[in-house]
C-alpha cells in the first residue's frame, strides 16, 4: 500500500520516528489509525448517551401528559412544518 501525505504531514510524522517513540513511519501510522478508531467510538458512545437524555426526556414528557397526539400523516407533517418555521 502506498500513502500520499502532504509536507505537513510528512514533517510530523518524521518528527514522531527522530522523538524515539516509534521505529518507523508505519508504527506513527498504525498508532493514529489505532486512536482514530478508539475516538469514533468514544464519540459514538457520547452521543448514543445524549439520544438517552432526549428519549428520557421525552417520555417523562409524556408521561406527565405533555404529549401532542399525531393521528395522521397530514398531522404528522404539519407538527414538522411547525417545527422548522
């Protein structure tokens, strides 16, 4: 496999090999797919506990009566329309 990287890049990841922290180019990289990886799914869990936050709020909502009845399509799509004007 061969990877087109700019100067910048380059620069930093030579820097990375000359600190003594990895052997070789290939360690920088694997080691940045490695933390790219565990960041998506940091992220996914950050914002999979955020859609709890809402749905908790939304059925305390409706649990306390405070919910709109939507009976049809037509009804359904007008709430919509509401919601973005």
């Amino acid at each position: 496999m061969h990877v087109s990287l700019t100067a910048e890049l380059e620069s930093r990841v030579k820097a990375k090999v000359e600190s003594g922290l990895y052997n070789n180019a290939s360690e920088v990289i694997r080691e940045a797919l490695r933390f790219m990886d565990t960041h998506e799914d940091w992220i996914h869990e950050v914002k999979l506990a955020r859609l709890r936050e809402q749905l908790k709020a939304g059925t305390d909502q409706l649990d306390k009566g405070e919910g709109i009845a939507i009976e049809s399509k037509s009804a359904l799509d007008s709430l919509f329309d509401d919601i973005k004007a």
